[in-house]
C-alpha cells in the first residue's frame, strides 16, 4: 500500500502542477476584469461627486439667518464638502476665471453670497436633487439654487451604459471562466483515470479513493486562487507605479471582497470538477477507459 501510494503521488504531480496553474491563468484574467470594474466604478463615484450645487443667498439678509442657512447645509447628509463664498469671495473667483472687472461701470458689487457644495455619489440624480432644490428654496435665506442639470443627466446615463456593457462583459468572462476550469480540472483527471480505476478493483471505496483527491482539489484551488491573486496585485502595484492617478481610485474592501471571490470560486470549482470526475470513473468500465 506503501508503494502504491508513493506511486499515486508520483504520477499525479505533474498534473496537478499543469492544473493549478491553468487555473491560476483564468482566475488571473477574471481577477483583472474585477480590478477594471471597480476602478470604473469609483471613477463613476468621483464624477458624481465632482457635482456641485451653488445656494445663492439673499441680498440683506441678516448674518443669523445666513449663519443659519450654513449649518443648514452642513449638517445634510447629501453634503459631501461645502464652502461658504461672501460677496468678496465670489468676486474674487469671478476675475479669476478672466471676466472683466465690473468695478469700473458699477458702483456696488452684483456678485451674491453663497454656499458651494458637492454631494455624494448616491445623490448625483436628477429625481434627488429636484427634491434638494425644492428643499433648500423653501428657506428664508436663499434666493437660488442652481446646478448643471444637463450635466448630470448626461453623465448617469453615460455611467449607465458603461455599467451594463461591463456586467454583460462580467457575465460571460464568469461563464468562460467556470468552464474553463472545469476542462482543465477534468483533463488533469483524466491522467490519472487508470489509477483510479486501479485502486477501485484492488478493493478501495468510493470514499477511500476520492477523499485525497478531494483534498488535493481544494489545496490547490486555494494555490491557484492565491497565485492569480499575486498576479493581480503585481499589475496593480506596476499600473500604479506609471499611473498614480488611479492609486485614488484604490477600494480596499471591493479588492478584499474580489480576492475572496477568487480563492473561493478556485476552491469550489476545483473540488466539484475534480469529485465528479472522480465519480464518472469509478462508474465506467475498464475497456471504455481507452
């Protein structure tokens, strides 16, 4: 029994060697697709919130109420960042986007007061920023609430489109990637198929011959998954080297979640292939083997 198992583990390597790193290459190529789909949704995330509402106060209000309508704004949960402009402010901000100086024909400045904020990404809709003009209007200090509309509009839509085409892109690259590994996984048994059968006629049971291969299967799916991983982080450290810019759009939990889906979709897929193969040959006859 001793000889047959240094036997077993003898011609099996190879092919478990070929197997994992297969799958390490497929789970690598679903891994980068992850990576692509959250960076593009957190570049979505940092346009909506490049949004900016601009509340106008009223001329001669009292310093309470525009003290008042500020903290208003602050404490809402849809406010990202804001920032208060006085009527100085907002000339100074005029002249620096190279308008002429109104000083020299008017006697006061035109230029109002306001309250400048961008809001958070899940706001960056038109259903939810009519409600948010509609509310901050109501108020006694404000005059006008303005933002792009068109922009916005264009913008989800634009974010839309992207998100279906990738989630179609993610359903098939899902669909290939099971398939894929379950082929390489059945062909790595396929090697080995004798020996299997081998084992069954001296008198091993069915649980006696898979529970090592079983084993084996979810040993090297989490190799496998932990390799692609390597390779992924690899590429995002290199992409990050050339490309800073994109080191923003970094999600530590959405890339923690993406390499647990990896190792785990390695583990899983692994062991089912490798027990069903192992299953479909203890089911079959000697001669069909061949």
């Amino acid at each position: 029994m001793a000889q047959f198992g240094k036997g077993y583990a003898k011609r099996s390597t190879p092919s478990y060697f070929m197997a994992i790193v297969g799958v390490s290459l497929v789970l690598f190529l679903l891994g980068m697709l992850g990576w692509i789909v959250i960076n593009a949704n957190r570049l979505g995330e940092n346009f909506r919130e490049n949004v900016e509402v601009q509340v106008y106060v009223r001329e001669n209000i009292s310093p309470k109420d525009s003290a008042t309508l500020v903290q208003y704004v602050a404490a809402q949960p849809y406010v990202k960042s804001w920032k208060y402009l006085t009527k100085e402010d907002a000339k100074k901000q005029f002249l620096s986007d190279g308008n002429s100086d109104f000083s020299t024909v008017l006697d006061r400045n035109p230029l109002p007061a306001s309250v400048n904020f961008r809001i958070r990404s899940e706001y960056a809709n038109p259903d939810s920023l009519n409600k948010i003009k509609a509310d901050l209007s109501r108020n006694i200090a404000v005059s006008e609430v303005q933002y792009n509309q068109k922009l916005v509009s264009n913008l989800n839509d634009m974010i839309r489109r992207i998100s279906f085409i990738l989630l179609g892109v993610a359903v098939v690259i899902s669909i290939l990637v099971i398939i894929l590994i379950d082929n390489t996984i059945r062909l790595a048994m396929f090697s080995n198929r004798f020996l299997i059968k081998t084992m069954q006629m001296v008198g091993a049971t069915r649980w006696f011959i898979a529970k090592p291969m079983d084993v084996r299967a979810l040993i090297n799916g989490a190799i496998s998954g932990l390799l692609a991983i390597g390779g992924i982080l690899g590429v995002i450290f290199v992409s990050e080297k050339y490309l800073p810019e994109i080191r923003a759009l970094r999600d530590y939990t959405l890339l923690s979640v993406l390499f647990v889906v990896i190792v785990l979709l390695g583990i899983c897929i692994s062991f089912i292939s490798t027990h069903r193969s192992v299953v479909k040959y203890l089911k079959m006859k000697l001669d069909d083997l061949y």
